[in-house]
C-alpha cells in the first residue's frame, strides 16, 4: 500500500469512528464537510477550480453543500475510501498527488480533538514528506511576513531557505520533523509541533501569517 492510499485508509477510518459532527482544524467545517471536500475534488471537475480560485468559490461551496443533501455521511466516507476521477485510473497520480494532501487532512481531523499526540512516521514517509516540502517551501511560504529557515534535524542537508518577506530582513528557524513542517506551510502553525528560533516579534508574525493551503 502506498502512503497515499494508507493516510486515505486511516482517515476514513476516523470518520467511521468519530461520526458526521465531529471538528476539524479546517475552519468551519466539521467531518462532513470535509469528507464531502475530498469526494468533490475527486468526482467533480467542473467544482475543483473554485477550491483555489476566490472568485470560483461559490459554484464549489454550493456543489459541496448540495453533496451532503444528497449523500448520508457513510456514503461519502465509502466515497473517499476509494479514489475517484484521474486518481482511480492513475495510481502514480494519486501517489503524487494525495499523499501529501491527505495526510494534511488526516491530521486536521486527529488534531481537532482532546488528547491527540504526534505519530510516529514510518522513516522512508518521514524522506519523503521532507523532500516534498524543501522543494515546495518557497511556493507554500509565499506569503510570509519573514525570511523562513526550515530545519528538519533528521535530513541530510536539512536546511530549506525559504526567502520571505523583505530579502535582507530577519529570518526565523522552524525546526521540527517533516510531518511537522508541512503542517507548518501548510498553515497549521497553531497545530504543528515545531520549535522557533529568532527575533520574538518575527517569530509572532510568522506564529500569526496567513498562508493556509
């Protein structure tokens, strides 16, 4: 099993296990909406454009809302089990693709609740969250207020740059493990079990930046 159809697997578990109402960190969206999400982004074409384009936004909103109308809860779970569209035909498009995303969303749900702990990733998902983030950073952290150093301590060759704000201004260091650290760009700052080196004030700009994915 891929790590992609793994996080899938075990997300869809949770949705078993927590039910329709439950929170997640995707602001105003319980399990429901976010279970609806993913089926949407897979089965439905003409609503994706809107998922990250603001003025596409409402055609996608409408589409999601009018899903859960139509389909109970452990329907659109039974949905998201198995993946649809271009990533039901292509498997290295779905491993491409959803590993990242899906493992972003897994922990939304698990980190909404009481109680919840870091996992422990297996070491070879660990290389490649971290790969994936060091070459994206710089598009993932566009947005932030501050030049970014991310450390991820168990890499060789660890430290991805990230230039944000003025070129010349300060710098702040986010260490933590690559799980950690996409959650970071991801915009999961609050969320995300990493340590901050660096000026507090810029070390409070970047803690409070807007650059949600």
């Amino acid at each position: 099993m891929t790590h992609a159809r793994g996080e899938r697997a075990a997300l869809c578990d949770l949705f078993d296990s927590l039910g329709p109402d439950a929170p997640t960190l995707c602001e105003g969206w319980d399990t429901y909406d976010l279970a609806a999400h993913l089926v949407l982004r897979e089965r439905r074409p003409d609503a994706m454009p809107g998922i990250a384009v603001r003025a596409l936004a409402g055609h996608t909103a409408t589409v999601q809302q009018r899903m859960k109308a139509r389909h109970p809860f452990p329907e659109l779970v039974s949905l998201v089990r198995k993946p649809g569209g271009v990533y039901g035909a292509l498997s290295f498009l779905d491993t491409a693709v959803n590993t990242l995303e899906f493992f972003v969303h897994h922990e939304d749900v698990r980190r909404a609740q009481p109680s919840w702990e870091p996992r422990e990733l297996p070491a070879d998902f660990e290389q490649l969250i971290w790969k994936r983030v060091s070459a994206g950073a710089k598009t993932m952290l566009r947005r932030s207020p501050v030049g970014v150093v991310l450390h991820y301590p168990g890499a060789v060759g660890s430290r991805a740059v990230v230039l944000g704000g003025a070129k010349q201004g300060p710098k702040v260091e986010v260490i933590g493990g690559a799980g950690e650290l996409l959650l970071f760009c991801f915009g999961r700052q609050a969320h995300a079990r990493v340590e901050y080196a660096g000026e507090p004030e810029s070390i409070t700009r970047l803690k409070n930046a807007g650059f949600a994915v």
